[in-house]
C-alpha cells in the first residue's frame, strides 16, 4: 500500500504526475517518493525533472534508489526494474 507522499508513476501523461507531486507539497509535505518500473521509469526522471526546474526551484533530489522485482509464476519470472525518487 502507498504512503501519502508517494506517487505511482504509470502510462498516464506527464503533466498528471507534476500536479500529482505539486498537490503533495502544497498540501504541506516535506518530502515526495515518485515510484515507477519497467517503461515508466524514464517518465518518473522526466516528472522529478518538470517539478525541480519548472515550478519548484528550491527542491532537492534527495535519495534515488534502484532494484529489481522479479515477476512471474515459477520458471516464467522476468526481472523488472524500479526505482524510487526522493524529493524534499
């Protein structure tokens, strides 16, 4: 289950996740985890990107962690990537 400051970044467009994380903040949050696997991590990068040069210009990257999951029934599992993106 995700915590309240955490956006899951999926097939949606951009500028869905920007507000997304924007909302949080205003909202009184210190601190933003974008989340994404497989294709949708190059759009979690772009979204961290938008905010921090776009309309939050005082806001850090504070941690980036990678992993992989693996997904799958027994003898068909394939790896996929994920990453976390900490924002503050």
């Amino acid at each position: 289950m995700a915590e309240d400051n955490t956006v899951l970044v999926g097939s949606k467009p951009v500028m869905n996740y920007v507000l997304a994380v924007i909302t949080q903040f205003n909202s009184g949050a210190k601190k933003v985890v974008l989340k994404a696997r497989g294709r949708a991590i190059s759009r979690a990068v772009d979204v961290a990107e938008i905010v921090r040069n776009k309309f939050l210009s005082k806001l850090k990257v504070k941690d980036i962690k990678i992993s992989t999951e693996m997904r799958g029934a027994e003898g068909e599992q394939t790896n996929i990537s994920t990453i976390e993106i900490h924002l503050a």
